[in-house]
C-alpha cells in the first residue's frame, strides 16, 4: 500500500512562509511524478505546483515565483516551500503520485494552510 503523508501546514500571517513535506512509503524517485494541489473551502480541487522524476517542474500562475517544489531522493520526501504567503493561499494541500502517466494516482490525507491576521 502506497502512503503519502503531508507535514507543514499551519497558521501563519500574510507575508509569511511555510514548508510542507510529503514523505512517500516507497522510493520517491520511483514516482513518475509527484505534485502539490490544494482545494480552498468552496472551491474544486487545483494543481499548485508538480515535479517529475527528471526534475521538470511546472507550477499554477497562483504558485509561480512564489512556491518552489523540491524532491530530496536520500529522504523520499518531497517539498513545498511556499513564500509571500496570501489569504487566498488558505486551502488544504495534498500531495499527488503517480507510476506513470496513466496510472491512477495516489493521494495523501491533506494537511490545512491558514493564511491570516
């Protein structure tokens, strides 16, 4: 049974930043790809941000020179540093994997970001 577990969100203050940790039970290298989406109450769900086993990255206009997602192969985990943090950046996130392409993904249990004053 493959797990993703989120780490990081919490409460922080516009301007802020945080760092959310998805830690895979299998090898994150054996990923395809793994991403970042959040769903903000009211909202559908929506990719933040993606980086594929080579390292390709792509980001959602929202996230783009703000968010920067990193993998780190030796800890199976994979980053979202998330800077200049705004309200509407409040949302659950949830990490994504996938073996491939057109395999079905695999999705952790969401950890809550708070953007506030």
């Amino acid at each position: 049974q493959v797990q993703l577990v989120e780490s990081g969100g919490g409460l922080v203050q516009p301007g802020g930043s945080l760092r959310l940790s998805c830690a895979a039970s299998e090898r994150i290298f054996s990923f395809y790809s793994v991403g970042w989406y959040r769903r903000a109450p009211g909202k559908q769900r929506e990719m933040v941000a993606s980086i594929t086993r080579g390292g390709r990255t792509n980001y959602a206009d929202a996230a783009w020179g703000r968010f920067t997602i990193t993998r780190d192969n030796a800890e199976n985990t994979v980053y979202l540093q998330m800077n200049s943090l705004k309200p509407e950046d409040t949302a659950v996130y949830y990490c994504n994997g996938q073996f491939s392409p057109v395999t079905q993904p695999y999705w952790g249990q969401g950890t809550q970001v708070t953007v506030s004053s």
